[in-house]
C-alpha cells in the first residue's frame, strides 16, 4: 500500500526561508525569497525549503515549469533574488516526512564560544548528530532552529562526527557561509583535535599521508579505509601528529588534519597501530569493553582548536574548546602518579 501524503505547510516554508508568502490558492504556493536566500540557485533553494521532499522531484517541478519565478518559467541555476516571488505547485510529502515536520526537534541551545551577527560556534557535546538523517530523526541544527525561531538563517559550516565532541561553526547569512565553506576547502583553516589512544606513539610519527577510501558495509553503513597511493578511488589525506602527554598505556595527540575526509583522524590512527579509546567503529573493541567499566563510555576525541578568518571582518578568529569533563577524569586516571620528592 502506497504511503499516505500531507500538503506541504507554507507557515513552515515561511519559518524556513524568512520570507512572507502573499495570498495563496489551496492549491498553489507563493513563496517571497528572503534577504539571506538572496543569490542561492533556485534548485538549492527548494531543496532547503522542501525538506522531506526527494531532491528528484524538486527538479521534475522545476523541468516541468510547474515553478515559476516572478511569474516566468526558470531552470535550476537561476540564481534567486531577494523579493522575488517563488510559485510552487501543489507538493505532497510521504506520510513519514510529514510526520517528522509536525513534531520538531525539541528546541536546544549549545554552550557559545563565539556569536556575532554572521556566525556561530558552539561546543558540541558527544553523542550529538550535526543534523538528521541515516537514522537519526535531528540533531545540533534542527535543534538551534527550534530555540531561534526569530534567526532567518542558521546552516553548518562543517561536520563533526555524532561522537566526537568539540567546535562546530553555524552560519548566520549565507555570505558567511559561502566564505567560511571556501575557507575549509582551501585548507586554510587550522583544525586540530585531542585524541587519546592505546600505546606510546612514536615521537618520529609526525605525518600521516595516506589515501583513504569511503565504502559500505552490507548493511549500508559507511566505513573508510586506508588504500594504496596509485588507488584510483583513493583520496589523498593527510594529518599531522604531535604527542601533548605520555599517560600509562596511552598517548594524548594533538592532531591537526589538511584535508577534511571522512573519519580521517580515527584511520589514521587506527592504520599507525594506535586507534583511538573509545572508537566503535575502527577501535580496539576488547580494550573499549574495559575502559567503559573505568569510565570511559565514549570515543575520545575532540575538536580542541579552529582558526579561520571571519568572514566579514578577515580578522583571523582563534577559537579553542576546554576538553570536556568526563574526558578530563579519565585522563587522571590514566596519568602516572607523581615521583616522590
């Protein structure tokens, strides 16, 4: 049996894009691009605006000149413009994605590390997800745009994986965002992390380069793993190691990647013979076991440090995140006990 639909809610497009629809048809929708959609492409536009609905449907309304922009017809890179009038025909979504649209993220604030009127940082605690999706109904930003309904825009800069905890950027215009994004591909921002992991890590080991691949288990879950440099689906990534402390069987990293792929700092490590504590995925399982009965319930690593230049000021920002307070009790219980004077 095909699942049932619900009509779209223009109140919540309104919420969205932070523009005020004019008089409308049962059947049709009029939407009115607000100042931060302003020069976004048309098909990313509806894209943003019609969650829950697939992205291939969005472009057979655009194909089909079902939407119409100030009353013309529009292709997909048309950029949008603040003011103009989007007319959207009738869209259904599948009982499913309409069901999580009536019932929101519950609204939550993150402690702020820095908030001004272009961006965002916030730190992110563990076992949060940045957004929804693959199982999970919402996460950081579904939750920030519930406690901000008045805020026109939020999106992430970045990701951070569900349980690595630290410094998340959130973009207050779409000016910033497009910077800072640029920022990130460019690799000129500084990102570095503290990762604990099993062993004493060779001082000489202070570059890691080596490809890595992204691929699925049987079940669809994704996993990357690190293949050979002539790999032609190999990705090169490379991350920079330095030892901040020798504890008693482990070894505290600072760790600063230049190429942001997925999972890169958990494989790297993981491929040098050190994986991170705590790591689920591509850890030491029987060592997680025992550091979860001494308190260590979760993978340590945390985004420490971001530097980058603000996007409307170019003034270069250095943010850092205090390591949180469960990873700080292990660590002294992990820390040699002092020499006798």
């Amino acid at each position: 049996m095909p699942a049932k639909s619900t009509t779209y809610s223009v109140t919540l497009v309104k919420q969205i894009i932070g523009g005020s629809p004019p008089p409308a048809s049962a059947e049709v929708k009029f939407l009115t691009v607000g100042d931060e959609s302003a020069g976004q492409r048309l098909d990313n536009f509806l894209i943003r605006v019609l969650k829950g609905v697939p992205k291939t449907h969005v472009y057979r309304i655009i194909r089909s000149g079902e939407v119409r922009v100030n009353k013309g017809r529009a292709a997909a890179d048309t950029r949008v413009e603040t003011g103009d009038v989007v007319r959207l025909p009738p869209v259904r979504l599948s009982e499913r994605a309409a069901e999580k649209l009536e019932k929101p993220a519950p609204p939550r604030e993150f402690p702020v590390l820095f908030e001004d009127d272009h961006l965002l940082a916030i730190d992110k605690p563990a076992g949060v997800a940045v957004h929804g999706g693959s199982g999970v109904s919402f996460g950081v930003i579904e939750q920030l745009r519930q406690a901000r309904p008045q805020a026109k825009f939020l999106e992430l800069v970045h990701r951070l994986d569900r349980e690595t905890s630290g410094i998340l950027l959130v973009a207050k215009r779409r000016s910033a965002l497009t910077h800072l994004q640029d920022q990130f591909r460019g690799r000129e921002t500084g990102k570095t992390y503290l990762a604990l992991v099993g062993g004493a890590w060779p001082a000489s080991k202070k570059v890691i380069d080596q490809p890595l691949h992204k691929y699925l288990l049987a079940d669809g879950e994704r996993r990357v793993k690190v293949v050979g440099k002539d790999d032609p689906d190999g990705m090169r990534s490379v991350t920079l190691v330095k030892i901040q402390e020798t504890l008693r069987d482990y070894s505290l990293l600072e760790v600063t990647i230049k190429t942001g792929r997925t999972h890169q700092i958990r494989v790297h490590l993981a491929s040098a013979g050190h994986p991170i504590a705590g790591d689920d995925k591509y850890g030491d399982f029987d060592r997680n076991k025992a550091l979860q009965k001494v308190g260590l319930k979760r993978m340590f690593l945390h985004a420490w440090r971001l530097q980058f230049d603000h996007p409307a000021s170019g003034e270069r920002i250095a943010l850092q995140s205090p390591l949180p307070a469960e990873l700080q009790k292990f660590l002294s219980h992990v820390r040699p006990a002092p020499a006798p004077v």
